[in-house]
C-alpha cells in the first residue's frame, strides 16, 4: 500500500477508515520506516521523509472522521530487513536469528543518526493527525535486537550487560518523546522474551527489569509479544488458532481435519500475566485473539486493558463490530497465514475470502511466486 518510496497511497486510508467505521477504537498502523535502511519490505510504507506527511494526514483524518483513533507504529527492521540493496545496520556483526543475514554493527554515530531519525518521524506523526505513537519495540527487529544478548554483542554505552543492552529503547522513547506534543501518548510493542532455542536467549525474567525501566522512562502503554524469533509461525503469528474439525472443514482446510483441536488462543496471555505482575500501566493484549468471551474474560480478569487483533481483521474489517453485538462469536479468520506469506509481495487482503482467491493463491503457488 506504498509507492516505491515508502509514500502510503489511498488504499492505506481507506482500509483503515474501514475499520473505523468497523467499529474498532483504537488502530495502530503497520510499522513505518523511520529511515530509508531500516525498511522491512519494498512495499513497506514509511515515515521517513517529509513527502508521506500529506498522504498519512488524509488517512488520519478518514479515521477521525469515521469516530475511530489511530496511532502511528514506528518501526526500524534493522538486521531482519529482507531488502538486498538497503545497508541495514545491527547491534553486532551477528547473522540474524530469522534469515541469518548478517550486517555490518553500528558505529555510535550510526546509533544516534538512527534516533535522530525516530526523534523525526515522530515529530511527522504528530503533524499527519496521529493520536499517539506505537513504537515497535518486538518481532525481531532492530530495538529487540539491541535487548537481546544473542545479538547485542557489544561493549560500549549500548550494550554489554542488561541495563546497556536497553539503553538503545529508552532513548528511542525519549527522541520521540521530546518531538511530540506533551499530552500524545507513547505505547511499544515489547517482546517479552526471545523464542529461539539460543543458549543465550532472553528470558522473561530478564526482560521484566528492562520492561521497567522502559515503562519509566516514559509509555503510556505495553503491547505484549515476542522479542527475536526463529521463524513467525512459531513466534508471533502462530496457525490454525481455535480452528476445531468443523471449522476447518467448512473453511476447506481438509489438512486439519486430522487435529481435533485448534491451537492455543491468546498466546501471549502468560507473558501478560507475567508482566502484570510488575505495571499497572495499560497492557495491550495481542496474539489468537478470536473468541468473544476469550476476549471478554481478559479484560474482566484485568491481566489486559486493551485487545489487539491483526489477521481477524484482514479477513473481516467490520468484526469488531459484529463481536460487540452479539452478532458472531469467533472471528472468521483461521490463521491459514497465507497473507502472512505474500506480505511484500502483494497487498495485503485474506485469501480465502471470496473463494476464487484460494484458486488464484494454487495457480500462484504452482507457478513459484512464494515457497511455504
Ligand atoms: C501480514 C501481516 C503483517 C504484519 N505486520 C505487522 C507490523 O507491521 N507491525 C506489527 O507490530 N505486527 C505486525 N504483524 C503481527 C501482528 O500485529 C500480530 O502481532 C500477529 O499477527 C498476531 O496477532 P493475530 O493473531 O491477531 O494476527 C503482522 C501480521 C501479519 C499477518
Ligand atoms: S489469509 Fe485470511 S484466513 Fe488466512 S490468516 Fe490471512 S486473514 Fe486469516
């Protein structure tokens, strides 16, 4: 949904002025680039220079119209960048956990160009109409890999032991902070712990002490996830979430008639709980998030203030909605991730949904544009 600059076009407005109207409260973006080297995707959108300030305020804007509230999610890929001409930076010289590419490690000017780069984009997003600002601070990408010590191999100011390592996200906090008007919010998107089976991993309980510190240093929010990951699927954007027998054959899934159940729903709700512990600061809740009263038990138990929902979404932009009234009681979506699949080389839609789309993806398959 962006130019080959990173300049989001109209589409980028009119799905999230969809779900708006969908009933969902509060949207936050798919992660922006704040300089050109930390994009993710060549059909990423950006926040990077000046020129995505206009399209990104039309799509403000819609939102606001329609009643709805969006933040904008600041991102830098760092390492885990999938863009062979960019020049990505990293912590350390370390192939990255996911695709095993390794990059050259930032010099200290590097470090503080790249959180001039947040401090600005930040001051973009206030100035597009954004209501607050979601830094992405999880997934693999470059702040999870300054906090994990299997990729932040340094020994300087940014890194060396647990309190440096996290020095790298509270400056990112203050940056945006400091380019933001004083009554914006700041949320992050944490991992919570690495999934990998390095030795080295972070753990929950390491990563609980720097939570803190970042939480102090300023956020008005917590969404919880997983830091680096060894693949998506096993990570962050697990499958076949709640999909018993009788969902999987009315949605054509004849390979998962052999599994009576589904995999596990909200599966970040131990981390949430874990975090709870520690904050009263509002926790956003994401991961196999698809029943109602799943979704309403959490909230009622107070672990989680906010639901957050990905996937469910692209399949039906009204279910927000119809979760609210009653109207259905599970999302549709069965977390097939096919749209996870042509992430960067498509634009973003379900594939199951109209059915002829499924008959697209097998030709497409077939003729090599993806290997699952
Ligand atoms: C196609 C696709 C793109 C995604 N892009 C982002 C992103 O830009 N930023 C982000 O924080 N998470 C991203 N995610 C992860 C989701 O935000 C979410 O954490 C994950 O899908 C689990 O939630 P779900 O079960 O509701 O889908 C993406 C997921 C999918 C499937
Ligand atoms: S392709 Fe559709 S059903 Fe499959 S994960 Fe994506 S949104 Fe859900």
């Amino acid at each position: 949904m962006a130019s080959p600059a990173g300049v989001v076009d109209a589409r980028f407005a009119a799905l999230h002025a969809a779900l708006a109207r969908g009933g969902v409260g509060l949207q936050i973006t798919g992660h922006m680039f704040v300089e050109g080297r930390g994009r993710y995707d060549p059909v990423q959108g950006g926040i990077h220079s000046d020129e995505t300030v206009g399209p990104l305020q039309q799509a403000t804007e819609a939102v606001h119209r329609a009643g709805g509230r969006i933040f904008c999610q600041l991102g830098h890929s760092g390492s885990q960048s999938v863009i062979p001409d960019e020049q990505p930076l990293s912590p350390s010289d370390v192939a990255n956990v996911m695709h095993g590419r390794s990059v050259k490690a930032a010099t200290v000017g590097e470090i503080e160009r790249t959180l001039a780069c947040y401090h600005d984009a930040a001051g973009r997003a206030a100035r597009a109409g954004f209501d607050g600002i979601h830094i992405h601070g999880a997934n693999g990408y470059l702040i999870s890999q300054f906090r994990s010590p299997v990729t932040n191999m340094r020994d300087d100011e940014w890194g060396g032991d647990a309190v440096r390592r996290e020095r790298f996200p509270i400056e990112v906090i203050r940056a945006v902070r400091a380019a933001i008007p004083s009554n914006m919010p700041i949320t992050m998107k944490v991992g919570l712990r690495d999934i990998t089976d390095h030795p080295q991993a972070l753990t929950r309980e390491q990563s609980i002490a720097g939570i803190r510190r970042l939480i102090t240093t300023g956020l008005d929010g917590v969404e919880v996830s997983s830091n680096l990951m060894s693949d998506y699927v096993s990570g962050s954007i697990r499958s076949y979430v709640a999909v018993n027998r009788k969902r999987a054959y009315a949605d054509l899934l004849y390979h998962r008639l052999l599994y009576s159940h589904g995999n596990e729903e909200a599966y970040f709700l131990a981390d949430a709980r874990e975090l709870r512990a520690h904050t009263d600061l509002p926790i956003i809740l994401v991961g196999g998030m698809r029943r109602a009263d799943t979704m309403a038990g959490i909230v009622e138990s107070g672990v989680a203030d906010f639901i957050s929902m990905a996937r469910p979404f692209i399949r039906q932009p009204d279910l927000a909605r119809r979760l609210l009234s009653g109207q259905q009681a599970i999302a549709d979506c069965v977390s097939c991730n096919i749209c996870l699949n042509y992430d960067g080389k498509d634009w973003l839609r379900c594939w199951r949904t109209p059915r002829a789309r499924l008959l697209e993806h097998a030709f497409r398959r077939v003729a090599g544009v993806f290997k699952q």
